[in-house]
C-alpha cells in the first residue's frame, strides 16, 4: 500500500459505524480513507438480527456487501490497515500504521469498537458468540422456550426479567468472586464449559455439571484502539468516547460513532449494527460540516 495518503477524512474503523460513514461521504463527494485491521466485534457470531432488512444475516456478508457498495464511490478508499498512533498537527491529523506510513487528513472519524472482556472460564471463549452472548435482542429469540443460563449474579436480576417472556427457564450460574447472598442462588461457582453440539454443558465447582441452551454474561467493554487515549479525547464512565448530539468529541475535528462512543446521558452505548450505522451517517455528517467551517 501507499505510504503516505492525505484525504479529507480518515475514518479508523470497517465495521458498520465505519462503513455507514465512507457511504455518506462518497455520496457527497468528499474524500475519505477507511482502515480496517479486521477485529470486528461481532467476530465469532455466525448471524446477525435486530437489523431490519437483514434480521439474520451473517456479518462478514453485511460487511462485503457494504464495501462492495462503497467501492461504487471514486472518492472512498478502504485500505487494510491498523492505525497505531494519531496527533493533531499541520492544521489536522496525522495518523501513523503499523508497518510504516502515514495518513494526512482534516478530520477524523473513529469508529474502531470496543472488544468484550470476559471472565477468565476455561471453555468461555470458545462459546463466546454462539451458545453464549449478552444481548438478549441479538441471541435469545432463536432459542425460544429453551433452558436459559445467566452467567454472574451481577446482572442476573435485570437480566432475568429481560428474558422471561423468552426463555422456558432461567437459572442463575454464579462465577468465581460473585456475592450470592440474597440472590436465592445456592450453586457453587461456574469453573467450566463446552458446547456439547445439543446444548451448553457448565461444570460447577463441586463437579455437578448443568446444561443449558443458551447462556448469558455481562462482558466488561474496553477501546479496541489506542486511539481516543492518543488524542486525548474525554471519556464517558463507561470507558466509551463522551460524544454529544452530532457524534463530536472533546477534539474538534474527531468524530466517534458506533459501539465505542455515547452521549454522556447514556451509561453505556446503544451496542447494535443498526445503532452503528445511525451513529457512522451522522459523525460523517459533522466531519462534512467540519471540513465547511
Ligand atoms: C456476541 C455478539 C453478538 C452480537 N450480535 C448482534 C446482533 O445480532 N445484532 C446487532 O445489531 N448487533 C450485534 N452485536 C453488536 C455489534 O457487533 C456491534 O454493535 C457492532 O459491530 C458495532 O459496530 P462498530 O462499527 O462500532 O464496531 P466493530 O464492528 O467492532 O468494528 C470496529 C472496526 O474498527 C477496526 N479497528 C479497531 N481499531 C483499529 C485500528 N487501530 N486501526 C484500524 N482499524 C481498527 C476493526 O478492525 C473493525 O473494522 C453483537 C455483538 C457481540 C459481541
């Protein structure tokens, strides 16, 4: 690839937030430049729903299919690569990738994610997307009348009630460290799972084991990208991008939309494709009228 690229607008990020803003920008005939380095959050997960018009879709199409979009746009460039470091200077932004190079831009559009923090659980990870998920709009109605788990008492009150009218049970598996007094949960610690291919088979501290079709976890979120501490940007509580109506950040000139930004009257961000996509038009919007001020 190029070393050194000036654009209008970089935008760091190819998920939906990302792509939604390179489409908006393309359309009105603007420059941007997209990097990619291909840690998506919704990695391991085989389809996508909550998305009208796509319920169902698995994710890698939604992106190729959207890169095939904006690949229509002459003024969009999508370039595979990780942005390791951003500063303000020479009038805007210049970005530094891994490897070497350098992008030269007006404004900048983050749009990079969070990833999911989970408990270390030998076995987690491996179910992690598929017979276990934290979204009860994105994983629970194609389990519909099964067993459902709730992994850590934390969550597990409001959690409960969120899938009542879904699951056909609901059963509490405490994880190591968790208080359980009070919350009418008598098991001993998760310390094990697998997916069996029929179910989710949890292994309890004493060796019972339980089986359930689908569980669910409150992950702690973390910034995918160094960046927004790179450039200084003030954060939500959350550990989110504090944005206000129009996705701008502390910095003028960057921009932040989907999963790793949130208005600050939010406690956490709105995490969905179609909440993404929403957040990627409107930050491009601003880049726009940021590049016209
Ligand atoms: C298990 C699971 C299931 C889910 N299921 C659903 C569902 O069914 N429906 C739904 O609507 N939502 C679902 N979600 C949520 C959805 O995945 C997110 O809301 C959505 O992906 C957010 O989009 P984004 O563009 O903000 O981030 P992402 O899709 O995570 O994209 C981030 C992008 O930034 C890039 N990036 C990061 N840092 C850098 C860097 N330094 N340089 C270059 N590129 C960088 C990454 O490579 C990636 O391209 C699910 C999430 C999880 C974890």
């Amino acid at each position: 690839m190029a070393t050194d690229i000036t654009t209008d607008i970089l935008i760091v990020g190819g998920g939906p937030a990302g792509l939604q803003a390179a489409l908006s920008i393309g359309r009105v005939h603007r420059n941007a430049v997209v990097l990619d380095d291909g840690h998506y959050r919704n990695a391991t997960v085989a389809h996508m729903h909550n998305l009208i018009g796509a319920d169902g879709t698995p994710p890698e199409d939604f992106r190729s299919r959207a890169r095939d979009e904006i690949r229509a746009y002459e003024t969009i460039r999508l370039v595979n690569a990780r942005a390791s470091g951003s500063v303000t200077a020479e009038g805007g932004f210049v970005t530094t990738l891994d490897g070497g190079g350098v992008v030269r831009s007006r404004a900048v559009v983050l749009a990079s994610g969070v990833r999911d923090e989970l408990p270390t659980v030998p076995g987690l990870d491996e179910v992690w997307g598929g017979r276990v998920a934290h979204c009860p709009f994105c994983h629970a109605h194609e389990f519909a009348g099964g067993r459902f788990g709730i992994l850590g008492t934390a969550a597990a009150g409001h959690l409960s009630t969120m899938l009542a009218p879904i699951a056909g049970s609901v059963m509490v598996l405490p994880l190591a460290g968790d208080e359980v007094d009070g919350q009418g949960v008598d098991r001993p610690p998760v310390v094990g799972m697998r997916d069996t291919g029929a179910a989710l088979e949890v292994t309890l501290a004493d060796g019972s084991v339980e089986s359930v079709d689908v569980a669910f976890i409150v992950p702690t979120l973390r910034q995918r990208s160094d960046l927004p501490a790179l450039l200084g940007l003030e954060l939500n509580p959350s550990g989110c991008v504090r944005v206000d109506e129009f996705q701008r950040t502390s910095v003028p000139g960057v921009l932040a939309a989907g999963d790793m930004a949130h208005l600050p009257a939010y406690p956490m961000p709105m995490a969905s494709v179609a909440s993404a996509t929403a957040a990627g038009q409107l930050a491009a919007s601003a880049a726009i009228m940021f590049l016209m001020s």
